[in-house]
C-alpha cells in the first residue's frame, strides 16, 4: 500500500478555568480543526465576557489543509493554522489589542521526512501588564531559518554564529544566569540548567522553547519581574509568553498563558495553534 498523508492542524481564541473564590469552566472560545484529509474550517467568537473577569472582542481560528499536483512525483502538501484575538483583558492586569498565532507548513513526500513549517505572523500588538507597555522581541526569523527538527537540532549544534544564535534562545529558556534566584512560581516552568548542552534538549522527542528574544517594560521601576518569556507580578499571577513546542512533526505554539495566584485562582490560555503532518 502506498503511503498517505496526515493532515494535523487545530487552533484555539481562549480557553480557561477557575478556581478559587469561585470554581467554573470557561469553555474553550473559537476552536477549529482539520481532519486527516485536509479541508477548511474556521470559528469566530464576538464581544465574550466572563463575569467581569476575562473579556474579548474577537477570537477568530482558521485551519487550511491541501494537496497540490495530487497523484504525481511532485505532489506536495500545504497547511495554515492561525488564532488571532482582539481587544484581549483579563482582570485589567494584561491587555493587548491584538495577538496572533500563525503556523504555516508543507510537506513533501520525496523531501527529508519532516513538514517545513514557519512561525511567521504571530506577534503580540501593544501587550500590556499592570498597565506597564511591554516591548516584545520575537525570534521568530531564526526559527524559520531552520524549518524542521532536524535542521534545527543541527544547527544547535554547530559551532559557528548562527548556532550560538540558537544555542542563545534555549540558554535564555532555562535561565542558566538568574534560575537560582526565580521564585517556585516561575521555576517551574523552565528546565533547571544542564551540565551538558552539546545536543538539543528534548522529551519524548519534543523540544519546548520560547519565541521571546527580549521582554522590556516600557517603565524599569514598575515592579515587574521578567524571567526569559515569563513575567511574574505579585498578587495577580505568573504570565507566560510564546511557547512553542517543537517535533518531527508539527510545532505548536501557544501565545499566552496565564496562572492566577492569589486573590483569585485559575488558568488562562490564548492564542493557540498547530499544525504539520506525516505519512502513514
């Protein structure tokens, strides 16, 4: 028999739960998914509101999957995945106008095994937390540049400007240099520093990292404590930015995560996308 394509791609508005003062679900907002077979599918959530915790004025998902020159040696396989919101609050404490998640990849079945698949698109337009504007850099570029696993697993290690560039992004992940001084609440969320960094670190042949280069807030003395991607404010939360999870397979990315602690109790998860394929 032959082999066939897979399509993978899902993309998700927001999602959420609570649990303390009160405990309740926030089903998921705008979801879409593609079949095996590819296709088109898309959702829209307008003017959400959560009691007056968490509102929106759009979540908007689309997933695209389609073969071209099907039934011929140059035949080639095409999927977009892409989450957008607007008018984002949650509890006055992060806002943002905009934010996107956009994965694009093809595959083609003659080529190295692995869809090649780009983040560009996705960013984060005018994020703020507390109030305080946030500059955002995103690596997007150098992750692109290196489209599959295995080509980004190879630069990682090699020796020259590009793969330090690399090498850099996971380093500021596992916060080699302020990990000893990130309080439970963040270290949680990053791999503890490794003795030997000669090969990609992965876990079941999933590499976890960050989209975030640098995070600024526009104002130094407004109390907030930044992490690589993960910003904790006092009283409110832990808010993590851009975390993409990377495969042979697919890579997935989710925008924003939020983990309220104190007052109020719960998660928060927006802009989320995936997308890639295999053969079977």
């Amino acid at each position: 028999m032959s082999s066939r394509f897979r399509f993978r791609g899902t993309a998700f508005g927001v999602a959420g739960s609570f649990t303390y003062p009160f405990q309740e679900l926030i089903e998921v907002q705008a979801s879409s998914s593609l079949p095996d077979i590819g296709g088109y599918g898309s959702s829209r959530v307008c003017n959400f509101q959560h009691r007056d915790i968490l509102r929106f004025d759009l979540a908007h998902t689309e997933v695209i999957g389609t073969t071209h020159d099907p039934d011929t040696d140059k035949t080639t396989y095409s999927t977009r995945a892409q989450s957008t919101i607007e008018g984002f609050n949650l509890m006055d404490m992060v806002t943002a106008d905009r934010i996107v998640a956009n994965i694009t990849s093809s595959y083609d079945p003659n080529g190295a095994g692995e869809p090649r698949v780009k983040l560009i698109g996705s960013r984060f337009e005018n994020l703020k937390i507390a109030g305080i504007p946030i500059k955002v850099e995103l690596a997007v570029d150098t992750f692109d540049k290196y489209p599959t696993y295995q080509l980004l697993a190879e630069k990682y290690e090699a020796k020259d400007d590009d793969g330090q560039h690399v090498r850099d992004l996971f380093d500021d992940i596992t916060l080699k240099k302020r990990y000893n001084e990130a309080p439970p609440k963040v270290a949680r969320w990053f791999n503890p520093p490794r003795q030997d960094n000669t090969k990609m670190p992965e876990h079941k042949g999933v590499t976890s990292v960050s989209l975030i280069k640098k995070l600024t807030p526009m104002d130094a003395g407004a109390g907030l404590d930044c992490f690589g991607h993960v910003i904790h404010v006092s009283g409110f939360g832990t808010i993590r930015l851009a975390e993409v999870g990377i495969s042979s397979a697919t890579r997935a990315v989710t925008m924003l995560q939020v983990n309220l602690g104190s007052p109020a109790g719960g998660r928060v998860s927006g802009g989320g996308a995936d997308d890639g394929g295999t053969t079977w």
